[in-house]
C-alpha cells in the first residue's frame, strides 16, 4: 500500500490533524503488518491511542502540560475520567468482541514513532475493545512511515526527539 492507497481507505475516517499535503511532499511510506493470535495481541497492547492522562492518571487532553499518551493496554487506568460516549462505546464493542464466534478482525491506521512504536490514528475504541474482551485477533496494521514532527501531527511531539 502507498500513501495515496492509504488515503483513499482510512481519510474520512480518521480525525486527527494528519497533514496529508506534507505527507505526500516528504514522500511518506506506508508499511502494512499482519498479524494473528499470540503476535496480534502483543502488537496491539503496545499500541498507543490517541488518549492521554494527566500526571493524577486521568483523563486529559494531548496538549495540556504533563499529558502523556496510553497504550491500548493501558487506556482503561482512565476509565473513570473517560466521557461517557468514549464509556459507552469502549464496553459496548468489549461485550459485542468478548461474544464473537470466530477472532475480531481489525484493520488499523497507525503512524510508526520509531523501532516498533505506533500511534493509532482511528480504531482507538475498537482496539481498546478488543484488548480487554481479550478475544483472538487478526490484525492488519497500516503505518504511516514518515517524520515523527508535531507538524505532521500534533500528537507526535510526545514522540519526537528533543532538539539539541
């Protein structure tokens, strides 16, 4: 898959502040990972959501001081602080994985912050969703390789290397 691949699939449905303009200009990859049982549950622990918590454990928001990001294994530690919609929709897609006959198939757009780290741009319900039915998993991860710089996507200055 390339960037133009990628864009015609995950677009509408990710809201982050993904430039694409800029993508496209430093010619971003797009790298694509299958993954079943054991290796897909593994993976998507470590992902991280685009959720955060304050220095107090809850809730907050990616740009306010000492906001640090959660992987999807530890998304719910929030779970209290959480709006209820986020709840809601969380413990809704649990029970709907935890009943499934066959693995919860899930194809998520990532961006690759370095080594194996990835930041989830959508699927962030569904992921924390699956982890905790902890049903079987079959999962396809589409990464964004790019620069990991706030003016890509302002979330990634959790990620970037500190200037010199």
């Amino acid at each position: 898959m390339d960037l133009e691949g990628f864009a015609v699939h995950f677009r509408a449905d990710i809201r982050a502040q993904l430039d694409w303009v800029g993508l496209a200009t430093v010619r971003a990859d797009v790298q694509v990972e299958t993954l079943g049982r054991d290796a897909a549950k593994q993976r998507l622990a470590a992902l991280f959501t685009v959720w955060y918590a304050d220095p107090a454990g809850a809730d907050s928001r990616w740009n306010l001081p000492g906001s640090r990001p959660l992987r999807v294994d530890t998304a719910c530690r929030t779970l209290r602080s959480w709006p209820d919609s986020r709840r809601h929709a969380v413990a809704a897609l649990t029970q709907d994985f935890a009943t499934s006959p066959g693995p919860v198939s899930l194809m998520l757009p990532a961006y690759r912050v370095g080594g194996a780290g990835h930041v989830l741009l959508d699927g962030n319900h569904r992921a924390v969703a699956a982890h905790q039915a902890g049903a079987d998993i079959h999962l396809t991860l589409c990464s964004v390789v790019g620069p990991v710089c706030e003016s890509i996507l302002p979330d990634l200055r959790h990620y970037a290397a500190p200037s010199p």
